[in-house]
C-alpha cells in the first residue's frame, strides 16, 4: 500500500463533533471541532507510523448520510 498518502473517512460523531476513521489502517479518532478533528488526526498519524515512514498527505473525506421523508 502506498504511504505516501492516507486517506481517512469523516462523519459527525452522533454524541457531537466528527470521527475520522483511516482506510487500510487501524486508526481512529475524534475531534470536538473541525479544527479540533485535524490537531488529532496529524497527531495519530505521527503515533502509528515509524518517522520515516509517516504520509506526506493526509486526505479527510467527509461524509454525510441523511435520510429524507417522501
């Protein structure tokens, strides 16, 4: 797998703020604010990876799910 770059998938958290969840790792965490979930996410990035071996490029994606009445 190419670690040059993560990507992690992005939902708001049903108790508030946003969980991130790295795909092909076993990362996970949580953020208060937006700014909040980025401080995190570049933090557990550092704690997983081996310092040369840490991504240059973190993707976020975010997703929403909603579900409409008819």
């Amino acid at each position: 797998m190419d670690t040059n770059e993560i990507t992690f998938v992005v939902k708001e958290s049903p108790e508030g703020g946003y969980e991130a969840r790295a795909l092909g790792f076993s990362i996970f965490t949580q953020g208060e604010t937006w700014e909040e979930l980025k401080v995190m996410v570049r933090d557990a990035v550092k704690c997983h990876f081996e310092d040369t071996d840490t991504p240059r490029t973190i993707h976020l994606h975010m997703v929403r799910d909603e579900v409409l009445a008819p």
